[in-house]
C-alpha cells in the first residue's frame, strides 16, 4: 500500500537555458516515490505574476538562486515534511500560506512552483502512473496541437524583430506526430529561404531563427512561404500563430515599432495587425496590444476574434480571476497557461478551468528560460487543455517536450486523439470554409 507522505524534501541550484542558475527540488515520499521538477523562467515577464526569488549583487549578473534553494531547504522542506501529497490543492495552499506575499517574492516563486511541481511528480510516481494520467482521473483526454516557433524576436532575440515570436500551427494533420514532421519540413523550408536571402543572423532563445529581417512584415511574408515551399496549404493546412507581446515595446496607448521606425497608437496597431490578418494566415494572436491597454483588448477581440484566437498571456497571467474579469469584459478568447506565473500548480489549473467555463481556448506553454524538466508536456495532456506552446522545433530543452508528448501519443496507441481544429473555440473554425 504506497504512502505519499512526504518523508524528504530537498532544493539545490541547477542552470537554465540559458546559463543561468535556477531552482530543482526533489520530493521523497515515505513508500520510496521520488518527483522532481525544475523552475522556468520568463524573458518577458507580466506586471501580475509570480516573481522568482534571486540573489542580487554582482555573481552571475545578480541571478544566482542561493537565496531560493535555502527557502526550500530551511522553510518548504520543514514545513512540508509528513504532509500527504495526494491533496496537491492543500500542498500547494500551504506554500502560498508560507511565503505570505501576493507575488511570492518572500521565498521566491521559483521556489514555490519548482516545490508544487515536484510534488504532482512524486504524488504521480507512488500511484504508479503517468503524470497526465494521474492529471485525467480517468477523464478523456487529447494531444494537444502543438504551437511551434520559426523565428523569434522581441525579448527573445534582442528585439530584431519586434514580434516576439512568429510561429506555426498545423491543425489539419492527423496526430502530434504528423504535426511535428511537418513543422520540421517547415523549419527547414525556412532555413533555406533565410540562407539564400542573407537573413540568418543566428537562433533565438527558444530555438527558432534569429532573423535580420527590414520589416515585421518580412517575417510573415517569409513563414508563408516557408509554409508553401514545405508544400503545405497556408489556412488550410497550416496557419501562423503571433507572440506580439506589444508590453515589450509600448505603454499607455502608445507603441514603438523599432523595426519600421514608426510609433502607433492603440487603434493604429490593431488596424495594422487586422491587415496582417487579412492577408496572412494567421490563426492566433497573443498580446496584441499592452498588458494595461484593456480597451485595446477589448476592441481587437471584438474586431477579430471571431477570425482567430485572441490569446492573454502578460494580460491575463494565468490567474482565473483575471480570465473571468476578460471572459466578461469581452477582452480575448483563449488564455496562456504558465505554472510559474501562477506559482502553483493549483493555481495554473484554475486558471485552465476558468478559460474552459468561458469558453476560451487554453494553451499550456513553456517559458524562454528552460530546462529538461517535461511537465508542462503532462500538463497540456492531462488537463485536456488542447493546445501547447513549447518554442521553436531545435534545442534539447524544446524537443525535450516535444518528444514526450510523442512518447504519451504513442502510449494512447489507437485510442489517441489529437485536438487539431478542435483546440480552438473561435467562430471561424466552425465553418467548413476553415477546414481543409
């Protein structure tokens, strides 16, 4: 009979991504069960999340996580220690209780979100199950459509580019594999175009091409032909998802677009982004407009969403009163899910169910700064949430979930479904004129 009491808790420093230190923690329980997870962490980062917990000073630019491992060791592990894990809801109540603050900066959100995924794991591991199986409860779940970057910009490449990610959906294949063999075609596809233009300038931090493009528009004009040159159908086949994270670069109504030398208003950017819809195919949209600018959200999901997928992420920050406060208000249609900028997994999951009830799409996602930790791949799976963002089709961190949401497809053998159109909800996709 397994006891998922918690019997040792430990946290020691590990590096990122990126090269920078970041929190594990590893949770035993009394019956031998053992999780362990990794804290992410985010280039661009929402007013409203969780903030991690570093050092300051001069060691590692001030990013060291000295101070975050010993909140796990000296205050989580003792506070934690006897508790039975199988109510994650009351672990991950206790770790919020513990730090006290609203942001979790006490002990670092690091600390707490690596300690509430560890736990999941471990809680997982003494049922003798999968994680995403121990997520479903027996509930029907389906492979989510994965959302994978080509180029990337913004605060992932330096802002060559001010979108911050221009990425790929392949809703019309038949499974999560398949989607990933042609997003592979068309990440190659891409490289050659990029190559013979002279537009290569190296990869971005989430792997996808880091491009010395002359206007944002270049990108799009480039990924469609990617999409084409990998003999694919654009819309029908394969449609564009944009990360704009316009907080990068505006605020109070008012934006900077560096690359085009030019500063917009709040109307200005949608009409712009409402062309490029217009005229690409795109399907998604993540932060059109600044995190404070909640009339430009309004507008631009009233203008296009019933055209595509209106997405918050440093909008919403994956707290569910803030998707329902949006839900209402009529201000974007799908949320972002990220563990870390809720804290807890408790929280994240709230956030998921909060979009479901308002009939968002929900889209579990990665954050620039990762590891080899393969939760967020569970996650997307076991919570059914349809869709997930991960970053671009290179680099061990990236492939590392992409290849275990392969593994669970190929577990599920026939029964597998794969979300494909049916990861999103917007109005568009109910059409056959959207369909292949």
């Amino acid at each position: 009979m397994s006891d998922a009491r918690i019997a040792r808790l430990h946290g020691r420093r590990v590096w990122d991504s990126r090269g920078r230190p970041t929190v594990e923690v590893e949770v035993h329980l009394a019956d031998g069960a053992i999780g362990r997870a990794i804290a992410p962490a985010g280039a661009s980062t929402g007013q409203g999340e969780a903030l991690d917990l570093r050092d300051g000073g001069s060691r590692f630019g001030g990013l060291d996580v000295r101070r975050a491992v010993g909140s796990v060791n000296h205050e989580i592990a003792p506070a934690l220690l006897g508790l039975d894990t199988t109510d994650q809801e009351a672990v991950d109540r206790l770790l919020v209780d513990l730090d006290g603050t609203p942001d979790r900066s006490r002990l670092g959100g690091n600390a707490i979100v690596a300690t509430s995924m560890a736990t999941l794991h471990a809680t997982a591991a003494s049922a003798g199950v999968p994680l995403w199986q121990h997520l479903a409860g027996g509930r029907p779940v389906r492979i989510p459509l994965p959302e994978i970057q080509i180029f990337g910009g913004g605060a992932h490449a330096d802002r060559r580019v001010d979108v911050q990610d221009f990425m790929v959906m392949c809703p019309a294949a038949r499974s999560f594999s398949e989607a990933l063999d042609w997003t592979a075609e068309i990440y190659r596809a891409a490289g050659t175009l990029m190559r013979k233009a002279g537009k290569a300038q190296g990869v971005a931090d989430e792997g996808g091409f880091w491009p010395a493009f002359d206007s944002n528009e270049e990108a799009l004009e480039m990924l469609t032909r990617a999409i084409e040159n990998a003999g694919f159908a654009p819309s029908t086949q394969v449609g564009i998802s944009l990360d704009v994270a316009a907080s990068q670069f505006g605020s109070g109504g008012q934006y900077t677009l560096a690359l085009d030398n030019r500063t917009l208003d709040t109307g200005a950017l949608i009409d712009m982004l409402g062309s490029w819809i217009e005229r690409y195919p795109i399907l998604s949209v993540e932060d059109p407009v600044g995190e404070d600018d909640h009339d430009g959200m309004v507008e631009f999901t009233r203008r296009h969403g019933h055209h595509c997928q209106v997405i918050g992420d440093d909008y919403l920050v994956t707290n569910a009163k803030r998707v329902e406060a949006a839900a209402t208000g009529g201000a974007a249609n799908a949320v972002l899910i990220k563990p870390n900028q809720a804290g807890t997994v408790t929280e994240a999951l709230q956030a998921l169910r909060a979009g479901k009830e308002a009939g968002f799409g929900t889209i579990v996602s990665a954050r620039s700064g990762e590891s080899e930790d393969i939760t967020i791949a569970h996650l997307s799976v076991g919570w059914d949430a349809g869709q997930l963002k991960v970053g671009s089709f290179t680099r061990s961190e990236r492939m590392a979930k992409w290849n275990e949401v392969l593994r669970i497809e190929e577990s599920l053998g026939e029964s597998a479904e794969f979300s494909g159109w049916s990861a999103f909800t917007f109005a568009a996709v109910t059409s056959s004129a959207a369909k292949p």
